[in-house]
C-alpha cells in the first residue's frame, strides 16, 4: 500500500503543537480543500481526506498517544504488513483476526499513553461547532451594533427530550452490557488469558437499547434545526474575522456539552471611507479658490461632519490627518485616524466672461506663485 503522510506534515504543525494549534490549522486546511469550494477538483478531495485523518488521530488524546509512540501502526489496523516470515500488528494477527494489541498492553501496562486504561465507550461526547456568516455595513464595523443570526444545527429532540424514545416511554438497559457500553471479552493467547474491553454490540456502546423510537427523531435523539440567536458584534470588528458564541453549536452525545458557533463576518464597502486596519481614508474634492485661499472645509467622519481648516497653497494630493477620528481599536485601546486627501477640480463649462477673467487673471502671476513648474523647469534645463 501507499506510504502514509506524517499526521503532523499533514497539518503542517510540529509535533508539540498544542490542542489549539492543531484545531487552528484543521480549520483552515478543512476550509481550503472543501469539496464545496473545490468540485471536480480530485487532488483537494484527497487532501481533505488527508486532513480529517490527520485531525482524527491528533485531536483525540489516546490516539494521539498511540500515533506519537508507535506511528500509523498505533492508529490504523490496515496500515502495514507482513514481511518475510512476519505479520503486521494489527489485521492478520496469529492471535485472531478480532485480537487487539493495545489490550496485550492494556493488560501489562495499564493501556497506551502513560498508563492509563482504555475510556469508557458510552463517555460524554462535545457537541461539533458550527459556522455561518454573516455581512454587515461599514458603520455598523466601526461602531458595534447587535444582530440576529440565523443557522442550523443539530439540537436535543423536544419531542423524546434527547432519550431517542417514544414519548411516554424510556429506553431499558442493555442486557448485554449492564449499561456500562462495552463488555469484557477473554482470550486465550501465548502470553496466557488475556482480559480485553470491547464496545457492546448489542447496544453500540450507547449502555441502553430503544425498544419504541422516537417518531420525530428516529431514536436519534437529536433533531436538525433552524436556530437563532442575538450577538453584539463589537465596534472595530473587520472583514474575515471570526465570532465565537460558546454553547450554541451542535449539541454533544451522552450528557456532552454543544459544540460553539463561530460567525464569519464579512463588511461591506462603504461609498466614501475606506479602511486600512484601523484608520479611515477618504477622498474630498475642494475647488481651485479654495486651494489658493485656504478655507474651511466640513468633513465626514464615521462619528459626523467636523470642521477643517485647510491653508492657502494647498496642493492637488495632499494629505491630512484627523487625530482619533478613525475605527475604535477592538477590546478598547483607543481609536486610529481618518486622513483625508484633497482633489482639485479644475472648473469647466465656463462661459466667455468667466475665460476672460482668468485670462486676466492667469497673466497677473509670476514664476514665484508657483512651486512645481519652478522645480520641474529647473530640472529641465540640466537635462539639456
């Protein structure tokens, strides 16, 4: 069979990555080799394959444990083979087809990763989060505001109250398994009578079998559903940056706390400011009079129109700045700037006295009226 990726390599996260870092990098993976984002595309399909693997193994604290002492062997029963004369670890075992070599080290040592015994099969199990988006104004960016978001998720049945039994009715305790979900099973081996722990097949590890299924939920216990709840977006928020609303993801298994929901918000383009990290840039139009004059201009900010006063001479393209005037830093660590730049509009349509008087006009001013025709003239004449 193929040689396997490193779980790791996988992931691209070093082998003491911590628990975040590892989900961190899923995310972001699970998200660029989606199958929705990439259809017909065969070589991200197997690299999303890959990824939930990898995530699989490196999420869970016992396989992980397995996988960093002993490799694909330590996780997978398909992954090796016999050598000459040989036999792999698991799957074509002399001990049985259905014997286990974790339990030989279950037995001996107390179980993989540093001795502690195999967990409970029917333990429970946290929800899985879930995602949606969300887009929102400029503004609303800027200055916070609260929303209400729509999604589905999956959620406790109402009708059973999460027993997946028929309402009136309870699930009875496995027989097999005396509600524990797994049973102890023992083996004869070379090394003697060896005692292993299996999930209950009767009741699939659940402890309890549902003899009269809930008609909503199927005996499923849970129920897919549209959902909705109020989030403060705060003020300073951007683009591509993610919400996380605690406990109002899917709902966890066996008495397993939800999953969270995490709400990827997306601001929409503003007609006058733009945003580059937290300041705000505008462009504003003055006319020719009040470029040569100075004059006070009244300018948007995201907080209202404020009063500027621009000096005399001021250049097509210049820049000024409105100290404070920008989006609030997130968390409350103050606020950055808004600059604004400045674009003369040359007059047009003008009528035959207007072009006299400028004429008139134009033929009163000398070079030192002017600053870049003298330096652009100078450096003409060096040139030639």
């Amino acid at each position: 069979m193929p040689e396997k990726k490193d779980y790791y390599e996988v992931l691209g996260v070093s082998k003491g990555a911590s628990d975040d870092e590892i989900k961190k990098a899923y995310r972001k993976l699970a998200k660029k080799y989606h199958p929705d984002l990439n259809p017909g595309d065969k070589t991200a399909e197997q690299n999303f394959k890959e990824v939930n693997e990898a995530y699989d193994v490196l999420s869970d604290k016992t396989k992980k444990a397995r996988y960093d002492q002993f490799g694909h062997a330590g996780t997978d029963p398909n992954y090796g083979g016999a050598g000459a004369g040989g036999y792999s670890y698991y799957g074509g075992s002399p001990f049985g087809d259905d014997f286990d070599l974790g339990d030989i080290f279950s037995s001996f040592f107390g179980g993989f990763g540093g001795g502690r015994s195999r967990s409970s099969a029917n333990i429970p199990r946290r929800g899985s989060d879930v995602e949606c988006r969300i887009n929102i104004t400029f503004l609303e960016a800027a200055k916070g505001c609260t929303k209400k978001v729509s999604y589905y998720c999956i959620e406790s049945c109402d009708e059973c109250g999460g027993t997946g039994a028929k309402k009136g009715t309870l699930p009875k305790t496995c027989g097999s398994c005396g509600g524990s979900g797994h049973v102890v099973v023992n083996q004869r081996t070379p090394f003697g009578v060896m005692q292993t722990t299996r999930t209950c097949e009767k009741c699939g590890g659940e402890g309890v079998i549902i003899e009269n299924p809930c008609a909503r939920c199927g005996g499923k216990k849970r129920i897919r559903k549209r959902c909705e709840v109020e989030v403060k977006i705060p003020a300073g928020i951007n683009s591509k940056q993610i919400l996380n609303v605690p406990g109002r993801g899917n709902a966890g298994t066996r008495g397993g706390e939800n999953g969270d929901l995490q709400i990827y918000v997306n601001v929409e383009p503003h007609q006058i400011f733009e945003r580059k990290d937290y300041d705000v840039w505008c462009d504003m139009p003055i006319t020719y009079a009040q470029a040569a004059l100075g004059a006070d201009l009244t300018v948007p900010t995201i907080d209202g129109k404020v009063e500027y006063h621009i000096h005399e001479g001021t250049q097509n393209g210049d820049v000024f700045r409105l100290k404070g005037k920008g989006v609030p830093k997130l968390h409350g660590r103050g606020s950055g700037d808004q600059y604004v730049k400045v674009h003369i509009e040359v007059p047009c349509n003008l009528s035959e006295n207007q072009k006299n008087l400028l004429k008139d006009f134009e033929k009163t001013l000398v070079e030192k009226n002017y600053q870049k025709r003298k330096t652009f003239f100078d450096r003409l004449k060096n040139l030639f």
